[in-house]
C-alpha cells in the first residue's frame, strides 16, 4: 500500500486480521517504559536472539508491530521477509489495554507465539499469557505480576525483571 501511495511511510497503522488498525500514539511513560524493557531485554538475550522494538512480525493475515519481540536471530535475518514468529511479545498498554488484551491477544495465540506480555502503565503491572491454543485463538495460562514482584519469561533463558524498575 504504501509502494502504490495508499499510505504513507509514516501513518500509524498496522495489519491485523485482515484490516487496518490505527495505532494508537504514544504518551510519555508509554515511551519510556519501552526505553527501558528494551534496555532490559537487550541486556538479556544471548547472542542468538535479538530484541525488534515495534518492529513488524508477520503472520498469514497480519503484520502487528509489537512494542516489542524477541526472537532467533536467524528469522531476523532474511532478506525477504519480516519475522514470521517470536519467542516473547511485549505491548505495553494505556489506551490500547482492551485492544491488547483481546484482538491482539488472540492474533498471538492464533501465530502461536508462546508468551505475550502486556505491560498496563495505568496498574503497573504486567501481565503474562502462556502456553497459546492456535486454534481457539487463547493462551492456556495468564498471571498478573506487579511492582514489588519479578516477572521470569518461561520462552526466554535468563530473562528475570523487576516490575517495579518499569514505572520508575
């Protein structure tokens, strides 16, 4: 779309099941909590993973740009092609709480991404979705992890992060 002039390089949107979804823009803590879960993360992962900040994965009818994702280096590394998979996504979530929590929850579940954070700024909390059912578009598991407790990814070795150094 944006090759035929229907969009332009910067407008705010992002593929999901199908349609286009406008993204929301980002406030100040939304932004900084970012800085610093990228900071995090980055410090994280071996060698053979690598942290995309809203960057586009792409699945058979989407191409959701998460706040973040982690994934194997080597699906980052085709030419042709956006990361069709990922170990962790991470939304962090003001406005876009409802959205994150359902469409995009179930979008991920369908791609079968194994672990989905979303980081609610207005609770200062985050919280986890694991083990997706691909097919009903859910995860088996959810869990609330908020400030004063550590959240341990389960897809991602040696990821361990103290809710409460997000909100700061």
């Amino acid at each position: 779309m944006i090759e035929a002039r229907i969009l332009g390089e910067d407008e705010h949107v992002e593929l999901i099941g199908g349609f286009l979804v406008a993204m929301t823009p980002q406030g100040i803590s939304h932004a900084r909590v970012i800085g610093r879960l990228n900071r995090l993360l980055v410090r994280a992962v071996g060698e053979d993973l690598l942290v995309r900040p809203q960057l586009p994965l792409t699945f058979a009818d989407s191409e959701p740009e998460p706040d973040l994702a982690v994934v194997r280096a080597d699906e980052a590394q085709s030419g042709d092609h956006h990361p069709r998979t990922a170990l962790l996504v991470v939304e962090v979530a003001g406005d876009s709480l409802r959205f994150d929590r359902g469409p995009k929850a179930a979008l991920y579940a369908r791609a079968g991404i194994p672990e989905y954070w979303i980081v609610n700024l207005e609770a200062s909390a985050v919280e986890t979705r694991r083990d997706p059912d691909p097919a009903a578009g859910t995860y088996q598991n959810t869990m609330v992890v908020t400030s004063g407790q550590t959240i341990v990814a389960s897809s991602v070795p040696g990821l361990a992060i103290d809710v409460a150094s997000l909100f700061r």
